[in-house]
C-alpha cells in the first residue's frame, strides 16, 4: 500500500504522530514537531507531507508491519 500525503496529513492532524514501518518491521514514528534526532544531534525541518510521503514509499515503508 502507498503511503500518501492525504494519510499523513490526516493521521498528524487526528494523533500528532504517524508510525511507519521498515521492511524489518521497525517502527518509526513521525511527530507532528517537525524535527529529526540522531546520535545527540538535532535537525529541524519544514513538515512537507507529500515529501514525506514519497520518501516513505521510495524507502518501502509501510503503514502496517510485515507478516513474514
């Protein structure tokens, strides 16, 4: 399933975050606050739904984890 912008925008507006999942079943929550951490280091960005949306189906993320 794609992941699209109307997804995002409508998951951030009702629950202030979206969690996706990596191939591995990782889960990776997206917050409303438009800001990514790594390793101590902070790096705040505009909130950019179909960007985010096209990276998230670029990368094979999925809304739902895998059932191997």
């Amino acid at each position: 399933m794609n992941i699209t912008k109307d997804y995002f925008e409508k998951q951030l507006k009702k629950h202030d975050k979206v969690t996706v999942y990596a191939q591995d079943n990782i889960p990776l929550t997206i917050s409303k606050a438009p800001c990514i951490r790594r390793d101590g280091a902070r790096l705040e960005f505009d909130m950019d739904c179909a960007d985010l949306a096209d990276y998230c189906n670029l990368a094979g993320l999925s809304i739902k984890p895998n059932n191997h």
